[in-house]
C-alpha cells in the first residue's frame, strides 16, 4: 500500500506543474504568461517543492528566458510614456504585472536553485534587463530586482556580467534611498577583482561608478555611502585601488558635516571608519585633507591657504575631530570589557579600532610638520595653534592613561580568565541578597574569540600609544604603562612564534589573515618606556632582554641570504636601539647573561667573499642598493651593540671573550669592505669606531 503523503502529493503537485510547463510551451504570450503565474503560485505555495533542488532546477530551464526580457522590456517601455500623452490605467496595469511577474519568477528561482547554478547564463544574461528597468518598477518590485542582483554578483560569472554593464545609472540613481545598491557593487568589484587580468579597466570602472555615487549623494547625510566606502577601499588591491581620485574632497566634505552635526551611532561609525581607511590607502592626500583647513586642489595638493581666514577663534576641524574621537574611546572603553562576548563587541572595537588609527597618523602628521623647516612652501600643511595643541596634549594624556587600564583588563581577561566559564556568567552582574546592589564582574575572554594577539583593537590601541609614549614626555603616563611590560613581552613573543618570520617556510596564509604582528608598536613602546628607571626594570622583570635578543638573532641570521627582508632588518636596528639604551643605563655594567648575546652574534655566519660580484652587481639598481643599505646599517647596528656591551663590561669578563671579540672584529673587517663598496660614508665611520674599540680589548 502505498503511502498517503506520497498519494497526496501525487494527486495535489503534478497537474498544476504539469499544466504551467504546458502552457509556458504554448506559442501565444497570453498562455506562456498564465502559465508562469500559475508556476510561481506553486511555488509558493508547495514547501516541499521548493526544497527540491532537482526540481527547481528543471523548472527553471523549462522557463523561457526570452520571454522573460520580453516581459520586463514592454513592462518597462510601456510605463515610460511621452510627456503629453494621456496614460491608459488598464494599460499601465498590466504594463506593471508584466514587470511584476517577471521580476517574481527570476527573483524566486535565484533564491532557490544551487549555489552553482547561479552562474549559469540563464541568470547572469538577465542582469541588464533587470537593471534597465528599476526606474519603473513598484517599491516592491524594486526590493525585489535589487536581492535578485545582490544574489547573482556573489558568483564569479554573474559579477563579471554585472561589471561589463555600460549603464549603471538607474543603480545610482536610487542608491541613496536603497542601501543594497551598495552591497551590490560591493561584493561584484571584490569578485572581479580576484580573477580579472585587466586591473586597470577595472579601476576606472570602480573610479567611475564612486564618482557618480558620490554626486547622487550630494543632500544626504551620507552614512551608507560612507560606510560602504569604509568597507570597500581597504580591501581592494593597489592595482585597482583608483589613483588620486577626485571624489576625494567630496567624501571629506561629508566627514566634516557628519563630525560638525549630531550623528547617529551609524553615521559616527561611518565617518570614523572611512576616515581610517582613507588615511591607510591615500596616506598622502588623506592627511591634507582631515588634519588641516587648507584646501586641496584637484591634484590633491594644498593651496597654500588656510580657509579659517580672520577668524582665528574658531576651532580648527582637526582639533574638533581628534576631540570627538578621544571623548568616544574614553566614553566606551570602560564598557567595552562586558561585551567582551558579546555578538555587539567586534563593531564597537572595528570602530575604536579605527579611531586610534586615525590618532596614531594624527600624530605621526604633526611631528612630520614640526619637522619640516620648509614655513614657505606653499603645500606645507598648517599646524594647529598652541592652545588647542594644548589641550589636546591634557586629552590624549588622559585618553592613553583609561587605555592602560582597558589593555590591562582585556590581557587579564584573556590569560587569567576561567576559558570554560558560560559566556552568561562571565560579563553577569554579582547580586549581594543582603544589600540588594549589584556590580559588574570581570568579563573573561571565551575560546572561540581567538586572543588578544587577533584583536585589531589591541593593535591599534598599542600603536597610538606607543608614538605617544616616545614622543611625549610625560614620566607619569610612562610610569604608568610600565605596569604593561608583561603584556608587551607575551605578544612579542606570540608575534615572533605565528608564523610571520621569514625563517618560517610558507606560512599559511590564514595565519597571517588571522594572527597579527604586534613587534614594531611594542619596540616604539619599549623607547618610550625605558626613559624611566621604572619601564627598564619592569621590561627585565618580564624577560624583555631575551625575547628582543633572540629575535635579534633570527633577523641577523636571515640577514646573510640573498633574500634579506629590508622590512625585517629595519625592526632588527629598532630592537638595537633599545638594547642599546638599556645596556647604557645598567650599573655598574651590562649584566653578565647580556652577553651570551655576544656569542651568538660572533657565531653568525659572514656570506662568502665570492658573493662580492654578485652584490656589485645589484648596486647597479637604485631601488636593491636602498634595500641593502638597509639591511647593511642593521648589521652594522648589531655590531655596535655587542661592542658596547663588551667595552661597558669588567675586565674579567673582556677576557674570558677574548675569541668572541676576535670573530666580531674579523666581521667587522668584512663588512667594512662591502660598506665602503656602497660609499656610506656613516656606516664605514661607525665600523671605523667598532673596530677601534675592539681593537682595545684585545
């Protein structure tokens, strides 16, 4: 006996979708249009059906793809009547239930039918249909042609097709109204990107299409363009990224009105993530144009102007945007611990996150200006007055001393917290029966979150502190952040062991994406720090010497191959400059165990004479001879530091490295021949004092 779902079924679901395939076979438009009615009722209506993904996808190949342009070109055609012309009603009507349909049936079937038939040219042949026709269509339908688009450009194929369109304007047309327009030229640009072999045609596609976006914009407030193009710009390659593009000030004009207003949480989340984005891929312009009131020409350079004019009362914008951010990370970050686990955390940090970027460049902007002694040079950007400068110095001190305090709770909540605790009872209030109040306990970091050393916020606040901390000095704010010297060591440390070292063969690339490097923010750290007797002790204390000094050794090591990373021998003369400096404040003298640095170093091994040629060689390109310089001075710098070391140590101890200093000596000499090859002539006198001093020890 049979069973009587399957009894059901058969009698209810075969003769309706049997009776539709019949009539979309049918020669006449009027039968063909019944029948795709009566298909996308079924649809609607039978679950089962459309959980069956064999027969959606023999359904939809049974639907005339030309009639369906046909119904959205007359649908659409015939809602466009001239002016003057008397409408028809009835016509009009069914001119809408054309479009209607057809719009119905695609949008139903993209939903329904596998992820890889998306692809299909069933599908991506009617992207320019549907786009053609959003000027015409209903409110509904038009939520309806934009999901069906968002769907289809998440496919390699229907991302291209979307691409080679010649007319977007009906999409930038509505998009200030409808926010999935964005989404749609969001993940289309993103999919193309990572298979076109034509970049440059796809850049001024993308510079194109941002331009007219930004003009349809022009009235609004902005807030999804801007968070759009937050999104956007620091995920697309340099290749395709556009090159000094005129919508930029048009964008900064936006910023400024949101950051001069009251805006929403949004809005403020937008202006202060594009504004980080901006200033990471156009760190040239961006800064022009956030930190100053000197206008940009279209080129990008300043005019040489300061718009405030006469009315110097006024606060500069720069002074009011770093306030606003400042006044925002100490407003949230004493509550961003109890969202720790919570869905709410990664959007507040992504947004703290960037405001410390855009202090960090913030700062590195004004000692770039105070440093220029080029006053009359017409692009020279203004620096901001005395008195808001000082303000802003009280701001940031106290900004970065409520930074301690987060980063020292969110480490403790990661290496100290109770990893099997509910998530519930981690960030729940404790209850006293008695008293009846209640307070906050102290959230804990989960598994699942991946640690400090995957947290952007972490990394961002730890680079804005650390130009503050050298660059200011302010001995109770270091004093302070000394108490951090066993969260700077850990994440050296965890930075040194993920993977991101050369010496690592093909690291994975997940790795990379996910694990961040946190060694050159906690080498400017570790300057600002060990100004004061306090931050020199606490970096001992926590086994700074070691894990610098093995790092040390790993970056001089990779230094011999002929693949020597200029980026990595410029962090190994960091880590000099701060052993440096400690070394020169330790009384009566470097500590014994310091010097086990200087066997290490003795025992490295000096590429071969015979390499000679091969490098004369590449001093002939402009670009390698900067690189090796670079990679030059670190070894140079290494030197310097074992030859302090030995030379502030008792006597005893010189003679018991007596061989040790030899082999430095004897690689002294070698590189003082490939030094002078170069013609630098501060790096031969440094190995000229080098070989001096060691020369004494003997």
């Amino acid at each position: 006996m049979s069973d009587p779902t399957q009894q059901q079924t058969g009698q209810q679901q075969p003769d309706p979708i049997q009776n539709a395939q019949t009539l979309l076979k049918a020669k006449d438009d009027t039968s063909r249009f019944v029948g795709l009615a009566l298909l996308k009722s079924v649809l609607d209506n039978s679950e089962e059906l459309r959980n069956n993904k064999e027969a959606v996808r023999g359904l939809w190949k049974s639907v005339p793809s030309k009639f369906l342009d046909r119904l959205i070109k007359t649908g659409s055609s015939r809602q466009q009547q001239p002016e003057g012309v008397i409408q028809n009603n009835d016509k009009n009507k069914n001119a809408r239930d054309m479009l209607d349909l057809a719009v119905a049936i695609i949008h139903t079937f993209a939903a329904l039918v596998p992820e890889e038939n998306k692809r299909d040219s069933r599908f991506t042949e009617r992207i320019p249909n549907l786009v053609a026709c959003l000027l015409n269509c209903s409110p509904e339908t038009t939520k309806l042609v934009l999901e069906t688009l968002s769907s289809l450009v998440t496919t390699p194929d229907g991302a291209r097709a979307f691409i080679s369109l010649e007319d977007a304007s009906t999409l930038i047309e509505i998009a200030p109204s409808h926010p999935l327009v964005l989404d749609i030229f969001f993940y289309a640009w993103l999919n193309v990107m990572t298979s076109t072999q034509e970049k440059n045609l796809l850049r001024t596609k993308i510079d194109t299409t941002i331009t007219a976006l930004v003009s349809s914009f022009k009235g609004t407030d902005a807030v999804t363009l801007l968070d759009f193009l937050a999104n956007l710009l620091s995920r697309l390659e340099p290749q395709v990224l556009p090159q000094n593009p005129q919508w930029l000030p048009t964008l900064n004009a936006f910023i400024r009105n949101l950051v001069s207003s009251r805006p929403t949480p949004a809005g403020r989340a937008a202006y202060t993530n594009l504004s980080a984005a901006l200033l990471e891929v156009y760190p040239t312009i961006a800064p022009q144009l956030l930190f100053t009131d000197t206008p940009l020409d279209p080129s990008g350079k300043g005019k040489g102007k300061d718009d405030r004019g006469d009315n110097r009362d006024k606060k500069p914008f720069s002074y009011l945007f770093i306030s606003i951010l400042l006044i925002d990370i100490r407003s949230t970050s004493p509550t961003l611990l109890s969202q720790l686990n919570n869905p709410s955390y990664p959007q507040s940090a992504r947004r703290l996150s960037s405001a410390f970027n855009i202090i960090s460049h913030y700062l590195g902007f004004l000692l770039r200006s105070l440093d220029s002694d080029d006053d009359d040079d017409e692009t020279g950007t203004s620096v901001i007055d005395p008195e808001f400068s000082a303000k802003l110095r009280t701001s940031l001190s106290e900004t970065f001393s409520l930074t301690l305090e987060f980063l020292r709770d969110r480490f403790d909540a990661s290496v100290a917290g109770a990893m099997g605790l509910d998530p519930s009872a981690r960030s729940a209030a404790a209850h006293d029966s008695r008293s009846g109040a209640s307070h906050l306990t102290l959230s804990w970091e989960s598994m699942r979150d991946g640690g400090v050393e995957r947290d952007p916020l972490i990394l961002a606040a730890i680079r804005a502190l650390a130009i503050w901390l050298r660059e200011d000095d302010n001995e109770q704010l270091r004093k302070e952040a000394s108490g951090l010297g066993d969260l700077f060591v850990e994440l050296y440390h965890r930075s040194c062991q993920a993977n991101l070292n050369p010496s690592t063969p093909n690291p994975s690339s997940n790795e990379r994406n996910e694990k961040l490097d946190f060694r050159r923010p906690i080498l400017m750290a570790f300057e600002g720090l060990i100004e004061e007797r306090k931050g020199v002790d606490s970096f001992l204390t926590n086994g700074g010497w070691q894990a610098l000094s093995q790092d040390l050794i790993t970056i001089l090591q990779n230094s011999s191959t002929t693949v020597a990373d200029e980026a990595e021998a410029s962090r190994g003369t960091e880590i000099v400059r701060v052993l440096l400096q400690v070394a020169e404040q330790e009384r009566p003298g470097p500590k014994e165990e310091w010097l086990d640095l200087v066997t290490q170093v003795a025992a490295w091994p000096v590429p071969d004479e015979r390499d000679d040629e091969e490098e004369d060689e590449e001093m002939q390109d402009a670009g390698r001879k900067e690189a090796k310089l670079v990679v030059y001075e670190f070894q140079v710098a290494a030197l310097q530091l074992v030859t302090a070391l030995l030379a502030g140590s008792h006597q005893g101890v010189q003679r018991r490295y007596v061989h040790s200093t030899s082999a430095v000596l004897g690689i002294a000499r070698v590189l003082m021949g490939r030094v002078k090859r170069v013609g630098d002539g501060e790096l031969v006198e440094a190995l000229e004092d080098v070989e001096g001093t060691l020369g004494g020890l003997r």
